[in-house]
C-alpha cells in the first residue's frame, strides 16, 4: 500500500520505519527492547519488539522537520563538495544553489528581460553556487590561453577539468533550457555543449576579449562574481546593436545567438578580476 502522508498531512501509525527516527529515550533503555531476532534485520527485529511491547512507531507530516542528504557517494576530495551532488541530493543541491526568483521566470507568459536585442537575461544561481565555483576553478588552477585552436582564446579552464561538465550539462538541459526553448521556438531537444569554461579576466592578463561569433546557436555567459565589486569595466557589447551589458549580476545568465547578428566583444577590466562561466550551445 502506497501511503501519501503529506495530503492530508496528519500522524499516522506504523508499524514499520527504517532509516532515522526519533526515539524517546526511555524506550531505549528499556531491556525488554530488543534489536535481534532469529528471522528480521536489526530494523525490523526492532520494529517488531516494539509492538510486542504496544509501543506505537508514527509517521508524523503535521510539520516540515528538513530533509535527509544521501552521503552514500559523497566525495570529499574537492575545494565545495556540494557542488558534485546534484545526482545524489538534487532536493539539497537546489535548496542550496538555485535563486529564490528562479521559478517566476519558469511561469507562463513571464517576458524575460532583454538588455539587448535577442540577449535575455534572468536568474539561475545564488551567489553561493558563483562563490564555490570560482572557488573550484582556482584551487585547480591550470588556466590556459588559445586551448581548442581558439581564434579568440580566453584564459580559461575546462568544466571538465575541474570535474563538473556532467553537472553543467544537467544544468543546461533542465534549469536553462525550458527559459531558452521560451524564447527560442524549435530548441527544445537536449543541448550540445562541447565547450564550457570558467574564463577570468584581469587587466594584468587577459583584460578583454575582442570582437567575434561564438562557434555556438547560442551562448550562454554566467556572471561568476560582481560588477562594480569584484572588478571594474568589463561586461559584454553587442556591436551591431551598440549595446552593452555591463551591469551584469553575480548568478544571473545572458543568453544570446552565438552568431550572425549577435558578433559581440567582452569589454576590458580595468581592476579587479572578472569570472564568467560561457557555454557554447549548438544543439
Ligand atoms: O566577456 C564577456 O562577457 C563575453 C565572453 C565571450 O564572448 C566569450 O567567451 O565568447
Ligand atoms: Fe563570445
């Protein structure tokens, strides 16, 4: 029998529960409780000793006590942890990562922003998700410039180097593509990103990106840290509109055509350090 305890919510009584319960400690320190029996695991021998003893075991969905995180498979070799889990604990993963605004955009005719023509803007990630994966980017540390043959390299590293291409691909396919598949008619199959980065500008560095297309039917470009903040200038320019984002926010996504109309340039940092995660999409 399947039992759907959060409608009507209520307090029901059992005669099973594995896993994590709350026990009176009384009950535990009574001898005639036993874990141990011929037939049954430990869990259920338990079970069964209680109601010898007509001690009631209840489901109780009045309230909302939190959630229970897999640790199964938790890897703890990285800078933020967390941010490997979202096949294991995608209800955690979410609660800890994903903007508090992010399902508005998600409601039928809610118009997305669009800064430029064609370049829309919304809200994916809380800060925190930025934070951890400039984080990760940085402990590992082997940014390069010109990988892939670009003809317009940034100083970059891979999400497949730091670990995390499989989450980003499980980002693309089921946070941005239903905004994307909004605005762009046809886009709905799962997205093909070979080439996704974490790409970091410093004046004493890579300070710009010049003008160009993207090898992508469309671009997705992450703000990993805060204008005006974090850096100054920087920021995206789309030429053929004049156009400019450059009051980007930390955890909100641009997306924009990767060519054709949309040959655009990241404009240069004159102090601080600039992150963006940029996905080349061609599906
Ligand atoms: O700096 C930016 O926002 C633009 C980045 C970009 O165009 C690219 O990486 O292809
Ligand atoms: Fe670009």
């Amino acid at each position: 029998m399947k039992l759907n305890i959060c409608t009507p919510r209520g307090v029901w009584n059992v005669p099973f529960v594995s896993s994590s319960y709350l026990v009176k400690r009384s009950i535990l320190d009574n001898p005639e409780i036993s874990y141990s029996c011929k037939i049954f695991d430990p869990e259920k021998a338990f079970a069964a000793s209680l109601r010898e003893q007509d001690i009631f075991m209840y489901v109780d969905s009045r309230f909302h006590y939190g959630y229970l995180v897999s640790a199964d498979n938790f890897d703890l070799s990285h800078v933020n942890n967390e941010l490997y889990q979202v096949e294991e604990n995608r209800y955690h993963f979410e609660q800890r990562y994903l903007h508090e605004n992010y399902s508005l955009y998600l409601q039928p005719n809610q118009t997305l922003n669009q800064p430029c023509p064609d370049v829309y803007w919304f809200p994916l990630f809380k800060p925190r998700f930025c934070h951890e994966l400039v984080a990760e980017a940085e402990a590992n540390g082997s940014w390069v410039t010109g990988a892939y043959n670009d003809p317009v390299p940034t100083q970059d590293i891979h999400m497949e180097y730091i670990g995390l291409g499989e989450m980003w691909d499980l980002m693309l396919k089921e946070y941005i593509l239903p905004l994307v598949s909004g605005v762009f008619t046809g886009y709905e199959d799962t997205p093909h990103c070979p080439y996704k980065f974490v790409v970091r500008y410093r004046p004493d560095q890579q300070a710009f990106l010049r003008p160009h297309h993207d090898t992508a039917t469309y671009t997705i470009n992450l703000a990993l840290n805060n204008a005006k903040i974090d850096y100054e200038g920087g920021g995206c320019r789309f030429i053929r509109y004049n156009c400019s984002v450059q009051d980007t926010r930390i955890g909100w996504i641009l997306m924009h055509p990767g060519r054709l109309t949309h040959y655009h340039e990241g404009l240069p940092v004159s102090k601080g350090t600039r992150y963006i995660l940029v996905s080349f999409v061609d599906p």
